[in-house]
C-alpha cells in the first residue's frame, strides 16, 4: 500500500506546473559526416526568445550534446537567467552552437564546433574534436586561450596533417546551425 501511495505522488510530483516542461519545448537534431563517422548536435531549446534589453541574445537552449560516431559529448558551457518573450526568467546556456565543419587532413579528419555567447563582447568557443570523440584543443574567449590534449594549432597541425588555413577559416561545406522549432 505504501509503495501505491509513494508512486501516486511521485506521479502528482512530476506533473505539477514546476516540473512540467514548457509547452514551446523542442529538441533539434543537426546531423554532418566527418571522416566517414556521423556527427550529430542535439539541442534543447524554446520557441521563445530572449528579450532585447537582455546580454545574450541567442537562442534559449538548456542543453546541447555533441554525438560524434555514437559517443555523447558536452561542452563545458555556464548558464545564464534571462528575461524572455513570455516574459518569465529562464535558465539557458550562456553559449550555444553555431557551425559545424569537417576539416580534412592527410592523416585524418577534426570535427570542428563553433559557439558564440550573442553580444559584440561575449566570449566565443572554438573545439577541434577527433573522430573518435577526443576533444583535441579548444578555445574559449576572444582572446584564444587554448587548452586540450593537442594544445595548439601547431600540434594539431602535426597530428592530423592540416594546415594553418584550414583551422583559421571554415570550408565551403561548413554546417550552420539555425534553431527553430522544426
């Protein structure tokens, strides 16, 4: 009888308005191939928007993994509350995805992800991420702070037989990634 009890309000618990997720709620997939494996982001997010007279205009996501070849990945990305169109505070991602690319090397292929904060100062992320899943360097920040197995561009040029042109500018391929709900 206790274990009935115990269900039943678990069940009134989690469909209560505090828990329930937002009825604008959508999950987005994003899919690209990199060196023979499929690289896919999933993002959640809200068909609201951030008010204008906030910091980060961009859109209002709570999470986004990187699935490279089956292995889930997330970035390590601080939340922001903001003001939205509905006029409550939301807890969102304070950065989110904006590209993806496959830069070709001779001795192999980087997945690259882009992410931008949405405001002229905002610090911007850059990762360069192996086939397998390893995120090989990154940056985070305008001011290109670089930090990963690999450690700089040189060695990633070293390691995966890319140039310097292909890490600085994006391939004509480039993947960008335009959030609405589908």
């Amino acid at each position: 009888m206790n274990q009935l009890l115990f269900a039943g309000s678990l069940a009134w618990l989690f469909s209560s308005p505090a828990f329930a997720a937002p009825t604008d709620a959508y999950t987005q997939r994003d899919v690209m191939q990199c060196g023979g494996v499929e690289v896919v982001l999933v993002s959640s997010c809200r068909s609201v928007t951030v008010d204008d007279a906030e910091t980060h205009v961009i859109p209002v996501c709570s999470d986004q993994t990187i699935n490279i070849d089956g292995k889930v990945l997330r970035r390590d990305i601080s939340k922001v509350s903001q003001l939205t169109s509905d006029g409550a505070k939301t807890k969102m991602l304070s950065n989110v995805v904006v590209a993806m690319d496959c830069v070709e090397g001779t001795q192999g292929s980087l997945v690259s992800i882009g992410g931008y904060g949405g405001c002229g100062a905002c610090a911007e992320w850059h990762g360069y991420y192996s086939t397998a899943g390893r995120l090989e360097q990154y940056s985070f920040d305008n001011n290109q702070r670089l930090f990963g197995s690999k450690g700089s561009r040189e060695e990633l040029i070293k390691a995966y037989g890319v140039t310097k042109r292909q890490l600085m500018s994006e391939s004509p391929a480039v993947k960008r990634i335009v959030y609405g709900q589908p």
